[in-house]
C-alpha cells in the first residue's frame, strides 16, 4: 500500500498544537474524557490514561479543531502515530475480534 504524505509547514503545525493546548483547557475537552473511554478500542482506561489525538493526523493536514479531535488510550494513539483511521483499520478490527473471542 503507497501512503501518501502532504508537506505540512512546521509554522502551521506549531500553530495547530497551540490549538490543540487551548482545546485541551476547555470544559469542551473534560466533558469528552468524564467517561476516560478511549475512542478507537472503546477501553474504559480512566480520565488520566487518555491523550488527544487528531483523527486526521496533523503531519497530514489535520486541524486542531473539535471535529477532528477524540481521546485516545496512550496504547491507541502510539500505534495510530501519523496513520489515518483507515490505514490502521486491520488493528482496530483485530481488536474487535480479540474481545469477542474473550
């Protein structure tokens, strides 16, 4: 599979992850982690276990915006890295089949 990769500027990234802090300090943001269940593997890991994390990717021209933010396991997200949801979709659907062979 070829991945294709747009040149982001580093000046809109670092501006994007101010974004992101701003949202991070929001009441928006700590009613989205009240649960601390983990977007992708539906894990409960509690508030503190959960990061931010762009579903659009922002080396990939994702914004920091609440559209395209949802909290993440640490596990989740470091396997995510840079990937769109979609190119990762074998991981996640193995983790479908893991719990329902449990």
């Amino acid at each position: 599979m070829k991945i294709y990769y747009e040149t982001i500027d580093e000046k809109q990234i670092k501006k994007e992850k101010e974004k992101a802090r701003e949202l991070r300090r929001s009441s928006w943001w700590l009613n989205i982690i009240q649960d601390g269940v983990c977007y992708y593997c539906k894990r409960n890991v509690g508030r503190a276990n959960l990061t931010m994390d762009h579903i659009v990717p922002l080396s990939r021209g994702g914004k920091s915006k609440k559209g395209n933010i949802v909290p993440a396991c640490k596990e989740c997200n470091n396997k995510k890295k840079y990937l769109l949801p979609i190119e990762w979709e074998e991981y996640l659907q193995s983790l479908s089949n893991e719990s329902s062979s449990s």
